[in-house]
C-alpha cells in the first residue's frame, strides 16, 4: 500500500507516467525523474567533498559544531514561544505578564537566526573557496 501511494504521488509530480490498468498498470520515468535523479546524485557528491573539507580543516568542524548547537538552542526557544502562546490564548488574564517573557523569547531567537546565517555563510564561503 505504501509503495502504491508513492508511486501515484509520483505521477502527480510529474516523475512518472503510467500505461495500463489495475494490476497490469506499468511506470516509467520521465525526463523530469532523470534529472531529479542527477541533481540529488550531484548533492550527495558535493556533501561528500564538503564532509571531507569540514573534517580536515578544524575552525570550519568547529563553526559546523556551533551552529549545530545554535540550532538547537534556536528550536528550543521557538517551542518556548509557542509555549508562551498557547498559554496567553488559553489563560487571557496572564498575556500582560507572560506577554513580555514571550518577546525576549521572540528577541533571542531573532539574534540566534542572524548567529547561525552568519555562521552557515562563513561555512560555505570556506568551504567553496577551498575547493
């Protein structure tokens, strides 16, 4: 059933085209799926030599391994400020209160966003200028 599903999922993208009915029905790829099929082969390859990069040159595994950890500390802070949310809408009588610790929350992950582009950029101008 599964395999069913992504399959006609598949052919609504546009990937493959389908001939027959039932059990008799075949799929073929398009040109579409060929080229799809090429670009994430090309990724796959570009994440291997980047892998390779990050792993010899110590600052860039360094710079990855802090925005893994910004990254982590940015989901944590959206949880909290749907949290914050959901508790406002739920208790109306504490938005003025929880109202303010709701947009520190809101100020952090703003500062935490521009920390993590700024890091992804450095990343991947080392990272394309070293290959």
């Amino acid at each position: 059933m599964f395999v069913s599903k992504q399959l006609n999922i598949m052919v609504k993208q546009g990937l493959l085209t389908t001939s027959g009915n039932n059990r008799n029905k075949l799929f073929h790829k398009t040109t579409l799926f060929q080229q799809v099929n090429a670009s994430s082969v090309e990724s796959e390859i570009n994440q291997g030599k980047a892998v390779d990069l990050v792993s010899s040159v110590p600052y860039i595994a360094e710079l990855d391994k802090m925005r893994g950890k910004l990254n982590g500390e940015l989901a944590m802070l959206i949880a909290e400020m749907d949290e914050y949310r959901s508790i406002m809408a739920q208790y109306p009588q504490t938005q003025e209160k929880v109202k303010k610790l709701h947009q520190e929350s809101t100020q952090l992950s703003a500062t935490l966003t521009g920390q993590i582009t700024a890091i992804s950029k450095t990343i991947d101008l080392l990272t394309s200028e070293a290959v």
